[in-house]
C-alpha cells in the first residue's frame, strides 16, 4: 500500500508539472528482452549483481547519454527499457569510451555468462530488440 501511494503521489506531481508529456516528447524509448540461464543460483546470483549496480557502469550509463534504463522480470525472462535524448545514434551511444571502461567491460563479461538467446534470436544474440505492437495513449 505505502509503494502505492508513493507512485501515486510521483505520477500526479509528474502530471502537475507536465512531466509525462516532456518525457514523451524530449526521449526515444527502445525496449530489448533476454533469457536468462536455467539454473536457479545463477538467477539469484544475476539478481544480487541488479540489486547493487557497480557506480562505474552507472557513471558509464550516465555519461554516454543514457537518461533512464529499467529492467524488468518474469521468470528467467528479462525485459529491459532505456530512454535516450530523442535523436540519439544508439550504436554511436554504444561505442562510446565510457561504456568501454575496464571495470564496464568486465560487468559486461560476467552478466554474459547468466543470459542466453531468445528463441528464435540470430546465433549468439542475447538481448534482442524487441517491436512496438501497441500503445495506449490519453490527452488527459
């Protein structure tokens, strides 16, 4: 009930300031999915490493432009949204030295080993993009 309230009150002053409509309209939003391993310590494990991000792959996220990336989870299945100034070159974002930095390359590394492909995915593709099929959208 308290996180309710929370998101309540976050939504209206976002509406209030006109928050969700500068959003929409100042951001692009990509959507990608990955499957995670089948094993249940591992899944635990992948967790643990969400719980608590390393500062330099934020920093690395921050840096390279990245307003907002949020995950989400259903099983071994993982959903990832990230919001970018509208515009913005996605593979010229992930080139970028900051998301290159050893200590992002080795959380790249290990967040390897407890992802696989999608089915259905090219070989050796993990996150792939997902497609818009639907969007809802109120004037109010």
């Amino acid at each position: 009930m308290k996180k309710m309230i929370q998101l309540t009150v976050v939504c209206l002053g976002l509406l209030m300031t006109n928050g969700c409509k500068e959003n929409a309209t100042h951001f692009d939003e990509y959507v990608y999915a990955v499957q995670l391993v089948d094993n249940p310590i591992k899944l635990q494990e992948y967790l643990k490493f969400h719980e608590k991000v390393w500062p330099e792959v934020e920093a690395g996220f921050k840096a390279a432009g990245y307003k907002s990336i949020r995950m989400y989870r259903f099983k071994n299945y993982v959903t990832m949204i990230i919001q970018v100034p509208k515009g913005t070159d996605l593979d010229k974002i992930g080139k970028t030295k900051e998301l290159h930095t050893v200590r992002v390359t080795e959380w790249n590394a290990i967040m390897a080993t407890y992802q696989k492909g999608i089915p259905g995915a090219n070989e050796g593709a993990t996150w792939v993009a997902m497609d818009k099929m639907y969007e809802f959208k109120s004037d109010n």
